[in-house]
C-alpha cells in the first residue's frame, strides 16, 4: 500500500504548480486534530476553475491517477469524466494503486471559509493546509455518519478549551438543521469544551 502522506505531499506539489486552493481535510484531517484512526482515501477541499480542468487531469495522470469508468473499469483521468462527477457528486474521484482520492469542490459559503481558514501544517518535507479544527466539526456534523459523530467527540475531547466556539455557533447556526445544532451544544457540554 502506498504512504498516504507521500501521496499527499505528491497531491500539494501538483495544486500548488496549479495555483489551485486546497485544504487537506477527512480522517487525515481528524487525525491531526483529534484521535487517530486509520483510513485507506485522500480527501481534500479544492478551488478548480473551469480553465484549469485540463490541467488539473493532465497533473494527476501524471501522478499515476486513474479513474473508474461507467462500468467500473479503470481509466485515465479525463475532464469529461471530471466535470460529469461534480455535476453529480460535486467531487472529483480518482484512485491512485489502492488509495482512493476524493477532491471536494466548494458549492455552500461554508467551505469558501474552510479554504480561507485552513492552516499550514508540516508533512513529508512542506507545510500543507489542513482544515481547521472548528471546520472539521462544521463538516462532519454536516455529513451526520456515525463515523463522524464519532470523530467529533475526539476532536472535542482533545482541543477542548482551544476551539472558536463562538464560530462554531455562528456557521452551525447557518449551516445545520435544528436538532443538529441541539446536539452539538450537548456534545461541547459532555465533551467540557467551553
């Protein structure tokens, strides 16, 4: 299996020769700035115009990138293929040997803000932005697996009394339904992360 943090640092190099703004966020993400867990995907936050789709195909096959066709095959990276998974999943999906890759493009004003926010962190050999602690929240409370409740508590239990919980409040409070936001108030209260 490939290291997910080369693959990462691979990731960064080729978004940065784009000028293309990302933010590294999933379970890699949650591990920085919660508990560990494993996971076996790349996810990431990515800003693509529509000019640089090609390029952005051309960098990752490139890396070696593949992406699965209508039948499950793999096959090269294409723009068509790029521009049909956003127009449906709002990601663009590639696989690189067993990784899978997931780049998220931002459509709600929440993950504008988490490409602004996002901090540099040191992996491999270079600083990477990474999706803030209080974003991470925002997104997986967003998402509302079970897998992502749980990542939430692991974020709150080892950042507590270090998170913006006032703007924690202000984006749940536009981002999340009712009984989300509720529950989020009892997870900072169990959690202590006031």
């Amino acid at each position: 299996m490939p290291n997910l943090l080369d693959i990462v640092t691979e990731l960064a190099s080729a978004f940065d020769r784009l000028q293309l703004r990302f933010a590294l966020g999933g379970a890699l993400a949650t591990s920085y700035w919660g508990i560990v867990r494993t996971t076996q995907d790349v996810d990431c936050l990515i800003a693509v115009p529509a000019l640089k789709y090609q390029l952005l195909a051309d960098e990752l096959h490139a890396l070696g990138c593949r992406q699965l066709d209508d039948d499950g095959n793999f096959v090269g990276v294409s723009v068509a293929r790029m521009r049909s998974q956003v127009s449906d999943q709002h990601l663009i999906e590639c696989f690189l040997d067993s990784v899978r890759i997931e780049l998220f493009v931002p459509i709600v004003p929440l993950q504008t803000e988490i490409l602004r926010r996002a901090i540099p962190v040191p992996i491999g050999n270079r600083d990477i932005p990474v999706t803030t602690a209080e974003d991470l929240i925002l997104l997986k409370l967003a998402f509302h697996r079970a897998k992502d409740l749980q990542d939430v508590r692991g974020i709150l239990w080892v950042q507590r009394g270090k998170l913006d919980l006032d703007y924690l409040r202000s984006w749940s409070a536009r981002s999340l339904d009712a009984d989300v936001q509720g529950e989020f108030d009892e997870l900072i209260a169990e959690f202590g992360a006031t």
